[in-house]
C-alpha cells in the first residue's frame, strides 16, 4: 500500500442539493448549529465567506477527540456546485503530508447525491486510512439533511 491514497463516499440526501452547495461554499459557520455533537465552530481567518483563497478554521469532535483543522478553499465550482478545501494546518497534518477535501452536489433528476473525496498524502506506513474521517462527514451530512427536512 503506497503513502497516497483517495476514498470517495456518496451518500443521497432528501432535503435540497443547491441548498446544501450553498451551505458549504458560503455559510459553513452554519454547521455548528446543524450538526452540533460534531462541529463546534467553524470561524473565517482569512478572505471572505463563499471566496477561493479564503482560509477556515474548523472546531470539531473525531472519535471522541476535540480537534481543529484550518482549510484554505482551493476551489468553488458552481455548474458542478462542488467546492474543494485543502487542510493547511490541524490535526489531520500529524498524520498526512497533504490533505484535500472535495464535496460535490448532484441535483440531476429527482435525487440529490452528496459526493465527498478525500486526496491524501500519509507522513508514514503506519496511517491508516481516513475511514472514520468519512464516516464523520457522511454524519454530518445526515444532520445537515435532517436539519433542512424539519425546516
């Protein structure tokens, strides 16, 4: 198994697609009130809300684990409604050399599908795969949804 590696999850979601696009490309300081047992804050250090460049930093709990990491958006496409973040700092960087989130909206037909992409770089051998990182993603996703469906 080499050092690089890249895992993909879909998940389909009920509530509206563009909706939750907009969420994490312009208002993902939202998130905490929407799925609040996993991020606790999420706060803009650079830039500007919905802005490529701008960096945020991310308050959240991982298997039990009060952690934080700080994202730079690297990229917002909005025909795909995909938006990338690149992790610059946190406690995903003791374990991985780089660490680029994608997660992209599909509201083709009548089903909404959220796509997450993890590309990653592991420091060494002894890493493991970010699975339960995804499963935390996919999590929130949920509460995301629930959260619009009670709306």
């Amino acid at each position: 198994m080499g050092l690089t590696g890249k895992i993909v999850s879909q998940t389909e979601i009920k509530s509206d697609g563009d909706v939750f696009h907009e969420i994490f490309r312009s208002r993902p300081h939202h998130i905490s009130d929407m799925s609040p047992d996993n991020i606790q804050g999420v706060d803009l250090h650079e830039g500007d809300w919905g802005t490529v460049g701008s960096v945020i930093c991310w308050n959240y709990t991982h298997d039990g684990k009060e952690k934080t990491a700080k994202d730079i958006i690297e990229a917002i496409d909005e025909e795909k409604k995909s938006v990338t973040f690149k992790v610059i700092e946190g406690d995903l960087m003791e374990l991985y050399k780089t660490f680029i989130i994608t997660v992209h909206v599909d509201t083709k037909g009548g089903n909404n599908i959220v796509t997450w992409t993890f590309e990653y770089e592991k420091l060494n051998e002894d890493v493991s795969d970010p699975n339960t990182l995804m499963d935390f993603v996919i999590q929130i996703t949920k509460d995301i949804e629930t959260h619009h469906l009670k709306e």
